[in-house]
C-alpha cells in the first residue's frame, strides 16, 4: 500500500496494513542537505524540495512536508524577525489601523519572491518523487496569519471591539491563501494542513470559536477541498472546549494537540472525520530519546480502538533541534505497533 | 447628589470587569473630583476590578482578549488617578525582572503575567523580549529583585532558562533570587530539571506561585 493510499483509506475508514503517521519534520529537513531552517532556505527551491526527500528518506514516514507559512506571511507583508535556524517569528505589527487594514492587498502571487520560490519547490518534489508519497503543504491558518500583521494583543482588542475590520482582514488572508493554495495543488500539492493556534480555545473562547473561527475555518477548507485538497485543521491549545464544535469547519482530518486524548477523539469522531496527534512534541520528542519516543507510541497505540481513521502526528509544529533520530523512531514505532489498535481488553470500567 | 466612596470605588471595579475604557475614566475623574484618595481608588477600585477579571479568567467565562480589554479599562482610570497619588511605594514591595529569553519575540503570556502579577502588587521591571540571559542577572542584581520570570514559546530557547541559572550559580548568587519559568513548551518536568524554582501554566497561576515562593 502506498502512503498516498493508506493516508485516504484512513481518512475513509477503510482498512490500512499501517496506522499513518506524519513526523512535521520541515524545520528539521535542512540539516539534511547542510543548510538552516532560515531565510535563504526560504528562497531556495531546490533545498526546500531536495531536504524535503533528503529527511524522508531518513525518517520514512507517509508524507513529504513542505512549510508555506513564510511565503504566505512575506506575501501579505509582514515585518519578520527570522532567527538563525528555526520558524520565524512577529517582529513588528505592518497594520496598527482600520485605514491600514483597509489598504491591504492580496498579492501577486507569481511576483512574490517568496511564493514563487515556494510553488517552484512543490514542482521540483513532485518532479523528482512522483506521488506515492503525497506533498502536504503545512501553512499557518487565517488566524495565525492575522496575528502577524496585527500582532497579537491588537488582534484580541479588535476580535472584540472591531469585529468587522477582523472579518475584512480574515477574507484578505482567505483569498490570498486560496490562490497560493491553487498553484500548489497544480504542482502536485495533496494535503493542506493548517495550523491556526491564534483562532483556538487557548486565547479565545468558545463563543468567539463559534462566531469567528468556525466560519472562516470552513470557507478556507471548502475552498481548499474544491481544489482536491485533503485538509487537516488544527487549532492548538487544548482543544476539548470547542470539539464540538470542529466538525464544523468540515476539514477531513481533525489534528489534535497532545492536551487531547487521542483515543477519546477517535472515539467521539469514529466514520465522521479522521483524527491526528497524540504525541507530545516536548516531553517525548525533545526531552526524549528514541527509546522513550517507542515506548510512548506504543502506549498511544495501544490505547486506540481503531486502526483506521487514524494519523499518529506530534500535538503541534515542531522546531528545528528536534532529534531525526527522534522522528525516525516515530515512524519506526508506528509501523511496528499498529496491530496494537483495538486489541485492548475491554472491562466494565473502560 | 454625591455619591460615597464605596459606590465610586465599585464602579470602577465593574467599569473593569466590564471591559469600558470611558467609563472607568469618567469616573475616576468622578471619583478624583469628590476628593477621595486616589492610591485606593486604584488599589481598592480598579484593581479589585481587574482581579475580579482574573478569577473570571480562571474560571473560563473570559478569555484573552477580555483580560486585555479589562486591562485597557483599568489603565484608562490609573491614567486620571496616579498623578494624584501622594503615598510612597511600601518598603516590603517584591520586584520581578521579567522578560522573553533571548531568540524569541512572542510576549504575549509574558506581557499578561506581568499584569497579574503588577495587579497583584509586585514591582514589575520587564525586559521585553529577545532578553540575552545575562540581562537578566544584571538587572536582578541592580534592583535587588526578588523573583527573576522566564517566558519562551518555543523549544529552541528553551535552554536560555537554564543559561540564566546557570549564570547565577557562577556568579554564586543562586540564592539570592527566586527563578520561575513559564510558556508553551514549559512543564514542571522542565522546571525541575534545570532547577527553576517554580512553573506557572498561565498569568493567574503566576500570582500564586510567586506569593508562594517569596513567603
């Protein structure tokens, strides 16, 4: 069975000879070819496509990871501080009033150093690896973008105060994500994951998830699906206060932080909608080593009840000091214990 | 008519809590007017507010952009007030140096944990972000501060925290200061191993563990 289609059997419930599993390994990709996860890494295509097989080939796992995050942030012209090998972050906020959010454009997408070198990355890996192993696109969501032209404690004051301003932004951001997304999906792209910790429970509450980030979540995911796009959402944070409420963004595979049983949600979610996560990025794949990474995959696993319908993912981005040896084992546990899945001994209790 | 120190000092308690900037201004020019000592209009008005806001916070009916709303409100009257106060700061006040360690810019939890803990009363020196480790030992050591606070977002600064206490044990002055850490990828597994002497999961919490840790 190939990656690609053990990935959509999971995502429809259909039988699998491995759970997947997805490392998020982009920001750990470059060491592989000698190069940091930083700004150049950004404009070079072929060290973003070439790192992208090079750490594959290494960790084995069932997709090649690609970060859009940064073209799409540079796109729409955020101010960066770019550290010397890691994701880069807000340095300061480009739109501080409603005349200056009104004033933002979706870009060119083609005229975008940035996003062209980006799509010009997603040909050359399809180009050099076929598709046996689908290319998924990890880009931050609208909120996270958001945050970065706003910063973040504007965002919060206006997501209150100025909620039409906040609706005008998050359109800007939805279009520009959409015609990226639209090239990428021409050069082979397959999954979207989106990661949008800025629309979740741990800044906003449940309410606000309701009116604000399901909606716009939604749009974005619709659009990416008409696209052909598998989707995966991930709002970060301890997510059970709004589970309920994540089916209705309609995204196909719902990606859970390590605050969220794994188990639970499968079980809440089970012939609906596909689950990731279940690993702790921290205490397991950066405190830990690949011993410790076999053991808890071992002991995640085991505690599914189903096979399919299932991704094994890290509960969230990982940086760039993160053991490959780490991912490696990762992979490794998850194909070794799979079999694991639904072979509990059910008591009165459980 | 006028109204009493009391019904001033719990509209500017709800003028907080219900997050209105002009309200809370309005009546602390109000409350200013009818000549009542600004210092408790503050401690005793719009702080009382902002904890209110805290406990609203810890009990998850609000969320960020309301603590931040309720913290805007607050200021907003501090502003009218403070040039009116006459009292001098207390001699038992703490001092915490705070900051986001070095290679991180994302200050958001820290900016709220030096409100909470501000509200709470302690004298906040903070640093920003992206602070070089030996920042914080040197302002430490100029005020004579009595809790150094760490925050990081991500797991390549995380090891900036132990770089700091690090720094205070050459120094030999280890003792001499309270260290506790906080963040997203921050545990109390974490705290512990690099010897920190306390973790906070969020802004609320961090006014428990520091009233704890320098009782």
């Amino acid at each position: 069975m190939t990656s690609k289609d053990r990935i959509i059997n999971a995502m429809k419930f259909k039988k699998v000879d491995y759970i997947p599993v997805m490392c998020k390994k982009r920001a750990v990709a470059p060491q592989t070819i000698g190069r940091k996860y930083d700004r150049e890494f950004q404009l070079d295509p072929e060290a973003m496509a070439k790192s992208a097989i090079e750490i594959w080939k290494i960790v084995k796992d069932d997709a090649f990871c690609l970060g859009a995050g940064p073209a799409i942030q540079m796109g729409l012209g955020c101010d960066l501080n770019w550290p010397e090998d890691d994701h880069p972050s807000l340095k300061n906020p480009v739109i501080t009033t409603k005349e200056e959010a009104l004033k933002l454009e979706v870009p060119d997408i083609y005229s975008n150093e940035y996003m062209s070198a980006f799509i010009e990355a997603v040909r050359l890996l399809y180009k050099w690896a076929g598709d046996e192993v689908p290319i998924k696109i990890a880009s931050y969501g609208i909120f996270n973008i958001l945050s970065r032209l706003l910063g973040v404690e504007r965002m919060m004051q206006w997501i209150i105060k100025d909620r039409e301003t906040i609706q005008l932004l998050c359109d800007k951001i939805n279009e520009t994500m959409l015609k990226f997304a639209k090239e990428m999906r021409k050069e082979g792209a397959l999954i979207y994951e989106i990661g949008d910790a800025m629309s979740g429970p741990a800044l906003i509450s449940p309410q606000i998830f309701k009116e604000l980030s399901v909606p716009n979540h939604k749009a974005q995911i619709d659009g990416f699906k008409e696209m052909g796009y598998l989707t995966m959402l991930h709002v970060c944070g301890g997510e059970y206060p709004v589970i309920d409420q994540l089916q209705y963004t309609n995204a196909d595979f719902l990606w859970f932080s390590e605050l969220v049983d794994l188990s639970v949600a499968q079980k809440i979610f089970y012939k609906r909608f596909a689950v990731c996560g279940g690993v702790h990025p921290v205490d397991t794949l950066f405190v830990g080593g690949p011993e410790d990474v076999d053991r808890d995959i071992k002991e995640l696993i085991s505690g599914l009840k189903h096979k399919s319908g299932v991704i094994i993912m890290p509960g969230c981005g990982l940086s760039s000091n993160i053991s490959i040896e780490n991912l490696k084992a990762m992979a490794q546990a998850t194909q070794k214990y799979s079999e694991l899945a639904g072979k509990k001994v059910l008591t009165i209790n459980n | 008519m006028s109204k009493t120190k009391e019904e001033l000092l719990e509209e500017l308690s709800d003028a907080v809590v219900d997050m209105d900037e002009e309200l809370a201004a309005s009546t602390a020019k109000e409350y200013i007017d009818e000549g009542y000592d600004a210092y408790d209009g503050i401690s005793e008005g719009l702080v009382d507010g902002m904890n209110k806001a805290g406990e609203l916070f810890e009990e998850e009916e609000y969320f960020i952009p309301e603590l931040l709303l309720c913290s805007d409100a607050m200021n907003s009257g501090i502003e009218v007030l403070s040039p009116h106060i006459e009292r001098s700061r207390s001699k038992d006040e703490k001092i915490v140096v705070i900051g986001v360690v070095q290679g991180d810019t994302h200050d958001i939890g820290k900016n709220l944990v030096a409100l909470m803990l501000e509200v709470a009363g302690y004298k906040i020196v903070d640093l920003g972000k992206d602070v070089p480790p030996q920042a914080f030992v040197d302002k430490a050591k100029e005020l004579n501060a009595d809790i150094i606070a760490l925050s990081t977002l991500m797991t390549t600064t995380m090891p900036r925290m132990k770089e700091v206490i690090d720094i205070l044990k050459k120094e030999n002055i280890r003792e001499n200061f309270k260290v506790i850490v906080g963040g997203g990828p921050i545990s109390q597994k974490f705290a512990d191993e690099i010897g920190a002497d306390g973790y906070s999961v969020n802004a609320t919490a961090s006014v428990r563990l520091a009233q704890r840790i320098v009782s």
